[in-house]
C-alpha cells in the first residue's frame, strides 16, 4: 500500500492556494514546482488564455503573487519567488495539455516501469482516449495512462517553433 507523500501534498495546497491568485490575475497556472537548497525558489510558470507570457506578464504576475505571499506566508522560511512562461517546449502539466497539442512530438517519463517495462516514451502526440494519453511511438499507437505520467514535455521541432511565432503574431494582431 502507497501512503501519501508529505511533499506532494504540501505542493498540492499550495497549488490550490495560489491558483486562484494567478486566475485573478489574469493567468492560468501551468507548473508549480518548491525547489530546496541553500535558498528555496518557488517557481510559477504560467501563461494568458491565448498561450502568451511576455516579460511584462511575469512581472505582472510576481507582483500579485508577492503580495499575497507576503501577507499569507504559506511557506516556511526564506525563499525566492520566480515566475516565468513555459516556453515553446513547454511542460505538459494537465490531461487537456495532451489533446490542445495533439500533432506534436513529446517526450514523457513515467511514474514506475509500465507492462512493456518502459518508463521513457518519446512520439507524436495522438490526443486522449478516455484519461489515457495516445502516442505513436515508431509507428505504433500507445496508450499511457494519465496518472502514470510523472514528467511531460513538448520536444523542440521546426513545426513547433513556426506555431509558436505564428500565435505571437496573432497575440500582437489582437493586443494593438
């Protein structure tokens, strides 16, 4: 039997703590992540509804998370705050990531070893069945589950980088 782990529940708090901090903002958040070391940071990583996160967002963003943080104090002791886009190679963090980003190359690692004795996979994004995550791998179709999938991420394409400049564009069309 698994029992739960202090840390991820700790993280899971904190994420339900700032979360609607960061919606209020005008962001959606995308990663979460309490770094130890020396000085802990506490990394946000967060994005508009249209996928953009310029310089301007961040600062934005760290000022409300600064505020709230400075008068909640949910975290104990002293550490630094960062906050950041996801970048073009961005993390996928939610079921639905997996499906807006159908089309794609990722790389995925695994919770534990799966039945064929994997825990790497690296494919095109196929979208979702049900709350598994579909991936073609070497030209076979793969079904991971979701809660199995401990790290995702986009991998660095030409196709990937072209969207990504063309939704800039779109994003500058709009906000001028």
């Amino acid at each position: 039997m698994f029992g739960v782990h202090p840390i991820r529940t700790a993280m899971v708090q904190l994420q339900d703590l700032l979360e609607p901090v960061v919606e209020t903002a005008g962001y959606r958040l995308v990663r979460l992540r309490l770094i130890g070391g020396k000085t802990k940071t506490l990394q946000v990583m967060a994005e508009r509804a249209d996928g953009t996160m310029n310089i301007d967002d961040c600062a934005e963003l760290s000022r409300a998370l600064s505020d709230f943080l400075d008068e909640e104090d949910p975290i104990e002791g002293e550490y630094d705050l960062e906050v950041s886009s996801p970048g073009i190679d961005r993390p996928l963090t939610r079921i639905t990531d997996f499906a807006r980003w159908a089309g794609h190359e990722a790389r995925l690692e695994l919770t534990a070893p799966d039945g064929a004795g994997r825990k790497r996979y690296r494919g095109m994004l196929l979208g979702l069945d049900g709350n598994n995550v579909a991936l073609e791998v070497q030209g076979e179709r793969v079904s991971i589950a979701f809660a199995a999938i401990a790290d995702a991420k986009l991998v660095l394409t030409d196709r990937l980088i072209e969207e990504d400049l063309k939704a800039r564009e779109r994003s500058k069309t709009l906000n001028t």
